[in-house]
C-alpha cells in the first residue's frame, strides 16, 4: 500500500491550508515590468536597452520576436533554442556529460558550477542563445516519475543551490539559461495536452507550493535566469502556460522574475488566454499578426501586454552579453565545431565524485590487483547499438540492454563514445595481470555439457575452449565478482518498478557462488535494494547515476580507490515500494504530503529507510567538533516578515545573511578522502515545519589527520516559513536548533539559536 492520503493529511494539520484565489483581474497588470513593482537591479541597463529597441518596432514587428521571428529594421535575430542541460542534445563533436541528477550526487558546489559553465560553453560555441535548464522539475515528489535522470535532487534547499549554481555558470558563458518545469510537472502520467485530452491539474496547499515547488526558483532567478518554460500540466485548474496567478503575481511579481516564458512542447492552448496568463513567447500558429492586431483593437489584449512581451524576449539577450557580437555562428548538427575541449576530464572526476558507497564489509573495496575477476550483468557492457542515437521513452521501460551513461529525450545525452565498466575493467586487468571473464547477460544459461572438475581440485576460473560458460562457475572461480545493474526512464512514460526481479536473481545467483559479489547500479531516479542488501556474501554496493562517456572509468577510479568515494543520496531509499506516493492516475492529482516529500515524510511518520537522504559511506573516517552559533545581523531579525523592495529573486531582505555556523571535521582514517558536511534545522512550531530541513551542505577535503572548518553562512531566507495568511515570508521567534552531520540521520554535533 502506498502510504495514505488520510494519513499525510494528518501529518500536515494545521499547516495545510490551501492557496487563495487571486483575482484574474490584477494578475496581468501586476506582471508587467512597466509598472516598477519590481526593481530590477542589475537587469536594469538590459531592460533600458530592451526597451528602446522594442520603441522603434510597430506591432507586427513586435508579433514577429515573440513568435521566434527576426527584426531585420531593427537589427534583431531571433533566438536559437536548445535542449538539454547535459549539452547541446543530438550535435556531433560534443561531449556527452553525466545527467545533472549525478551532478547534484556529488553535493559539490565547485563540481556543480564546473559542470554546467562546460556545458554552458558548449551551447555558446555552437551558436545557442538559449539552454533549455538547468531541470529544478519534476522535483521528484514520486521516485516513479519518469524524467528524474533530468533533476537536482528531491530537497528544495539542495535543489535550489545546484539551479542557482547551473544558472549562475550559464550566464557566465554568455548563454541564457531556460530553466524549467514551472510548475509542479511531477509526472508523465496525462502530462500532455492532447486535442480533446486535458492534462492532470496539480493541486497543492499554498505552503507547499513556496516552501517545496517554488524554492529554487528562487535560487535561479537571483542568479540570472532569463527564461522559464512553462509545463504541459494544469496548476489548481489551469493550465500552467496560461495560469495568470502563477505567471504573473508569483514568477513575475512575487519573485521578481524579469525574462521571458516559454511554452513546453504543445503546452500554448490559446492566443488571449495564454497572452494575458503570462506567456511571452510562442507559437506563430496561435499567435497570428492578424489575431492580435485585432485582439488589441478588440481589448482582449493590451499594448502595454505586446509591449511587455517583446522587451522580455529581448532584455535576457542583453542581460547575458549576447550583444557584444563574439559568439560563433549556429553550427549545424554535423558541422565540425568542436567545444569540447577538456571536458572528458570534468565527466571523468565528477562521475567518479557522485558514486555513492552504499555498503563495504571486509574491506572489500578498494580492490587492489585481484588474481582473477568476473563481471556479469547486460549494463557492465556495450548495447548492440550506440552509443550515440536517439531514443526516447514510449510506454514504461525499466530497465536499459546494455550500460546506462545518459538519458532520453528531451535528457538525451550526445556521446562522442562510451567508455563501459567492462571496457575500462579489462584496460585494468591488462596493467594488474588480473585474469577477467565476462557474461554480458542477466539470464544466460549455457547449453553445452560442463565437463567434470578433475577429483580434489576446485572449480576454477580458467580459460581454453572447454570453459563452461555460466553464470555459477562464473562465480564460483573468481576472487572477486562485479554484477552491474540500471533502471530505466524517461520522458515519455513513468517507472511501473523501483526493483527489477531478473536483475535481483542475477545478484542472488552470483553471491550464492562467490563470497565477494560487489554491485555497482547506474539508476535513473530510486532503485530499491531491499532484496540482496543483506547477503553476507553481497560485500560493497556502488550506487550512482547516469555518469555520461567517461562512465566505465568513474566508476574503475572508485573500485580501485583512485578516488575515495564522495557522492551522497539526493533521495531516500525505502525499505518497501509503499513508503514512496505512487503515479497519479486521475486528472485532479493532490499532492496531499505537502512539504512532506521524501525524507520529511521518513521523520515526520517515523519510517525507518534503508538508506537515508544525505547517506554515503568513504573508504576513510570523519569525526565533528562541537558547532559554534552566531547571531551576525540581529537587526534583520527584528521584522516577523520581510519587508525589503521586491528584487530580482524575491524580496531583497530575504537574502540578508543573519547568522552563522562553524563546526571542525577530522580525518581520522588511514586514506584522504572528502566528506559532505551538512546542516539541517529544527524550527519552532509556529513555522509549522518537517522535523528537520536542509539549510546547508559543504564538501571539504582532508588528507589523513587533516582537519578544516566548515562555515555555514544562514540568510533570512534560509530560516523563513511562508505565511499564508499574511502571504510573506516570516521568521518565527523561538528556539532553532541547528545539527550538523553526514546524512539526514547521521547527526553528529547540534547547537541552538534564539530568535
């Protein structure tokens, strides 16, 4: 049973209150930039320059820009889209970077940032002024969706940090960052918009929506996002494309938001509808010249609305430099422009940094030149055919026939090539001496006769043209056994399995035989472990992502300790399926759980996982010194509510650092290694809040003995719960405790703060 909308409810109480109905009327004004409700900051000398370019256009010319067209008068071009957030999708002579869900595995910022400026320089030098991402949604309140391989991980604060980072870095390459799915895009199930078919309507209580769904738009609109794409679902019965209080006062208005919206694929309905709801730029097919000339004769759209428009398509164009007339020309597909530089070597090490070690008993990792080694399992090798063609989800897939490095479509990856575990294991095995065989299935079954082992001698693994090739001689010869397994998804069809059954006996089978089964999963989204994580005989799991062309050698640089494993769970790992929410299958899907998703609804219904948010193990060890509190800015504290100017990216105040925290770490293991230090906290009752929130992460590097403090600056925001009622965010007074440690369970050290 998945767990009941009874029971969450019960959870939530009396913070479920659900959103207020805004008037239509106010909304489409409030989002105008005209009207100064928000100061635009840095955007300031973009919107002038906007503005005065959008003067000298009449209104077919202004039609023309917000439907994709050029303004040869005018000297404007329009701009070049691209999909995705793992680099410019289907182009040769680019690098095929790991999903972002590995990315945000890694809970490094540096990592993170590195990433995406990469992948931002790629969509510059092919000619792209837009990258449609980073993917802050689907947030993942299922681990059943189908495009989670696209996310950032299913807590708003990490989430938020890694989008505002990805953002951040594709300004800085001179692209405009398209960030998307606003909001609430949570599944593939009635996602779409199909001729008479309307798509599922998210209902979510209005706390929710700030505190979970809207958070890390936050984050990514202070750091430059110039467009948003708005999602095929309905938002509390309309449609997300033309729903007015969810474009105009929230992203517009109550954010700051300065850019443009675009629609997501067939998400544009109407031409005043979507117009007046928020959209600003479309499709010339509902867009017509003569339908809104004559919508603006007729009142059913304003100029003042046209002229919005057009300066919002124009002023991120602006706002990311694009005008200084120095980026190359857009390539074609398989023109020889080649971006890639040395980006292989940030595929390789951030790969290798988001592998999480789930178990290692008996010091079974690192390996270190094992005499002889077996590897079993279709995802160690090479599909049939690859690596670098199109595919995209149709139905529900579960599991991929070969190694899974990338994602599908609007997610695909462009591989150059594809180094696979059983590529780079032989590599390997060819320096070390080590003698390694293979069975690149999960249910091969050898029909020629073994031949008798010889009286005395055990099974061996041996070679000749005699060798009985099986899966439990296989095992039964080899020092050690590696099975690689992978979970499949994408967009186009949700996950009907967090577990897979011809997977799960491919690892019973293997350890039945060999005392030293080590698994190794690339997943797209959660994928269970419950039913082999107990055998004795199954001695180290590495649990990891999508990890993109370098994927075989991430993963060998952990195996053989190259890298001391670093990655952390950005969700939770259940014991059973019925701790997660399931697929909504109706066409009104509430989100009853609330702020409750993932590992707050695990501690607020005292559900024990498997493995918690923020696990991950290192082949060294860490320990924490007492953490120190400091009040820094107790005058940003004085206000219930914040009451700075609406800026980019909120109200001002709201990024006011206010306190602080310190703690030391040691390394007090035998090898060097990188811990994640994290900071969660408690808030007093009124904030009606989870048992415990993320507020701050930090990954610091420590040789053997070493020892480095970690500082965790807190900005008003960061200790702020949406009030309803007064529809601000708010600080309540009362006690805070603040606990730091190395998961969400794994919480070392603690302190208090008083506001």
């Amino acid at each position: 049973m998945k767990h009941s909308a009874q029971a969450l409810v019960g959870l939530l109480l009396p913070s479920l209150i659900f959103a207020r109905v805004y008037p239509r009327s106010n909304t489409t004004e409030l989002g105008l930039l005209a009207t100064g409700n928000v100061d635009l900051g840095d955007w300031a000398d973009a919107y002038a320059k906007a503005q005065s370019l959008v003067a000298k256009m009449t209104n077919e010319e202004k039609i023309s820009v917000i439907t994709a067209g050029s303004v040869e008068s005018a000297g404007w071009k329009a701009l070049n889209f691209k999909d995705s957030a793992q680099g410019p999708q289907g182009y040769e002579y680019a690098t095929g970077f790991g999903m972002t869900s590995a990315l945000a595995q890694t809970w490094d910022k540096a990592a993170i940032y590195e990433q995406f400026k990469a992948i931002g320089d790629e969509f510059y030098g092919k000619g792209f002024q837009v990258a449609n991402g980073p993917s802050t949604q689907p947030f993942g309140r299922t681990p059943y969706s189908g495009r989670l391989a696209e996310g950032l991980g299913q807590d708003a604060y990490l989430n938020g940090v890694a989008t505002g980072l990805g953002t951040k870095a594709f300004v800085d390459a001179g692209v405009i960052s398209g960030g998307k799915h606003f909001l609430l895009n949570e599944q593939e199930t009635n996602r779409a918009l199909r001729g008479d078919k309307q798509p599922y309507s998210a209902v979510v209580d209005d706390k929710a929506l700030h505190e979970t769904y809207l958070w890390p738009f936050y984050d990514a609109i202070k750091a430059g996002m110039g467009s948003v794409m708005c999602a095929m679902n309905k938002v509390n019965g309309s449609l997300s494309c033309e729903n007015s209080d969810l474009l105009n006062k929230l992203l517009k208005t109550e954010l700051g938001f300065p850019g443009q919206v675009q629609p997501d694929v067939s998400a544009q309905a109407t031409p005043f509808g979507s117009a007046n709801g928020g959209l600003d730029y479309g499709s010339s097919r509902i867009w017509g010249t003569q339908t809104l000339i004559q919508g603006i004769a007729s009142g059913n759209l304003s100029q003042a609305r046209l002229d919005d428009m057009a300066i919002r398509n124009i002023i991120p164009y602006y706002k990311s430099n694009l005008a200084n007339g120095k980026q190359p020309p857009l390539a074609q597909q398989t023109d020889y422009v080649d971006v890639r530089a040395n980006h292989s070597k940030i595929v390789r090490s951030v790969g290798a940094a988001s592998i999480v070690l789930l178990k290692n008993i008996n010091n079974a990792l690192p390996l270190s030149k094992p005499r002889t080694m077996a590897i079993f399992g279709n995802s160690a090798g090479p599909a049939t055919a690859g690596p670098n063609y199109q595919f995209t989800v149709d139905g529900s897939p579960s599991t991929y026939n070969g190694h899974l490095a990338g994602g599908a479509g609007s997610g695909m990856t462009s591989f150059p090539y594809l180094i696979t575990p059983q590529h780079a294991l032989t590599s390997r095995a060819a320096e070390d001496g080590t003698m390694i065989r293979w069975i690149l299935n999960n249910t091969y079954t050898n029909t020629i006769p073994s031949l008798p082992t010889p009286p005395g001698l055990p099974p061996l693994l041996s070679g000749g043209t005699a060798l009985h090739l099986d899966i439990p001689p296989y095992a039964t010869g080899a020092e050690v056994c590696l099975v690689f397994i992978n979970a499949f998804a994408g967009e186009g069809g949700d996950r009907t399995e967090l577990r897979n059954t011809e997977q799960d006996a491919l690892i019973t089978t293997v350890a039945s035989h060999c005392p030293n089964t080590i698994v190794v999963i690339n997943t797209i989204g959660t994928r269970l472990v419950e039913s082999w994580i107990e055998n004795p005989n199954v001695t180290a799991v590495l649990y990891g992502m999508p990890l993109g062309q370098e994927s075989g050698n991430s993963i060998v640089d952990v195996l053989y300790g190259a890298v001391n494993p670093s990655g952390r769970l950005t969700h939770t790992l259940a014991k059973n399926e019925g701790d997660y929410p399931g697929i909504c299958t109706e066409l009104v899907c509430n989100f009853v759980e609330g702020n409750l998703v993932d590992y707050k609804y695990f501690d607020s219904a005292n559900v024990e996982p498997r493995f918690e948010f923020g696990f991950g193990l290192s082949y060294t060890t860490f320990s924490y010194s007492e953490v120190t509190i400091t009040t820094t800015k107790p005058e940003a504290l004085a206000s219930k509510y914040a009451t700075g100017k609406v800026g980019v990216g909120g109200r001002t105040d709201l990024w006011d650092e206010v306190a602080s925290a310190s703690v030391t770490v040691t390394n007090n293991g035998t090898v060097d290694g990188a811990e994640v230090v994290q900071l969660y906290i408690s808030y007093p009752e009124e904030a009606a809040q989870p048992v415990r929130v993320l507020r701050g992460f930090e990954k610091i590097t420590l040789p053997v003995g070493g020892q480095g403090s970690v500082d965790f600056g807190l900005k008003r925001r960061d200790l702020s719960f949406w009030d309803v009622e007064a529809q601000e965010w708010a600080v309540a007074k009362g006690t805070y405790m603040l606990s730091v440690g190395a998961s969400s369970r794994d919480l070392r050290v603690s302190g208090t703060l008083v506001v």
